[in-house]
C-alpha cells in the first residue's frame, strides 16, 4: 500500500498486468453489473448540458430508458450511476456490428460534439476509487469478465497504472502519477 498525497493506492496498480482486450470481452463490462456508471458530481453536470449533444450517438433504447428514468440515479450503494436499459446495459452504451459495447458519451467526444469524454469510472476500470473521510482508496476491481485483459497485460507486461495512465492523471494529476511511477521504479 502506498499513500501519495490524499490517495491510498493498492500495490495492485503496479503488481498486476492488465490491457483490456475488446476483442475477447466485447466490452461486457458496460452491460454486465450491479448498477451504472459510478459519476462524479461534474459529470452528472456534463450530462445534464450536454445530453442533447450525446443523444444522437445513443441507441433508442437507451434514449427512451433515459427520457424514462432520468440521465443517471442513486444506486444501493448511494452513489450517482449512469441509468440503464431494462436493469441491464448502460444507457449510454452502443453496440457495434460485431457485438463491442463502447460508449456513445465517448463517440460524441470523439465526434467534436460534446466536452463530456467518458464516466471517470469507466475510463478508470478495472480501478475503482472510494472517498472515506479525507482520504480516497485507489483499488484494483478484480472481476472474472477481465480475465482477457489480465492475460493480455501479461502478455504485454504492462501493469495497470501504465494501461490507465491517461485517465489516472485525469482524476489525479500528473505531479500524483509521476510519484506513482517512482515508487514502481523503485519498489523492487
């Protein structure tokens, strides 16, 4: 375990392989679970803006189950999710010809048409991160759909804080990610 700042962070970022593998899990991760999207409070605002914009990179059943339900609501767990389709899929997923499930938030991002990349919790995955008190945990999610990335990222010999670098700066900073990278360096 290592403390940076306010973060604790498992040894697991460094110690575990991991690539996420699309091909093998056909991003089952955005239709399989227990809710949504975990979402920050400024992403709730982002969706509220920018759904408008997003709308037309969604599927119509996500469309509708939005319009129904809202654009995200509180989990078991009291936290902010993205809404899903028939307590299943993401709202927000879309499905390519092959199957994929990828993120229509994300395919407006890319088209120019929004501000809104992705849920930070997506973007993160297969790490999840849990406010208590002052101090936030930075775990690894262990979860057997991710088995293809584990093998992958061993395969690669990529450990998870390199996979995920782009958005643990995101969340983090790059001064965080940077005390992160020295600590791996050097922690044999």
């Amino acid at each position: 375990m290592l403390q940076i700042e306010d973060t604790l962070i498992s040894d697991d970022l460094i110690e575990k392989k991991f690539v996420c593998n699309l091909n093998a899990c056909k991003g089952i991760c955005c239709v399989e679970g227990d809710s949504g999207a975990p979402l920050e409070e400024e992403e709730r605002d982002f969706l509220d803006a920018e759904f408008e914009k997003i709308k037309s990179f969604l599927r119509p059943e996500g469309i509708e189950a939005v319009e129904k339900n809202g654009k995200y609501y509180i989990d078991s767990e009291h936290d902010y999710v993205t809404t899903l389709v028939n307590e299943k899929e993401c709202a927000y997923a879309v499905f390519e010809k092959n199957g994929t499930a990828s993120c229509g938030i994300e395919k407006a991002y890319i088209a120019g048409k929004s501000s809104f990349r992705k849920p930070l919790s997506c973007w993160l995955y297969p790490v999840r991160t849990k406010k208590i008190q002052n101090i936030t945990a930075v775990n690894y999610d262990v979860w057997d759909i991710c088995k293809p990335a584990l093998i992958q990222g061993e395969k690669l010999g990529i450990p998870v804080f390199k996979f995920l670098k782009e958005p643990l700066i995101k969340k983090f900073g790059k001064e965080w990610y940077q005390q992160l990278e020295y600590y791996a360096e050097h922690k044999q």
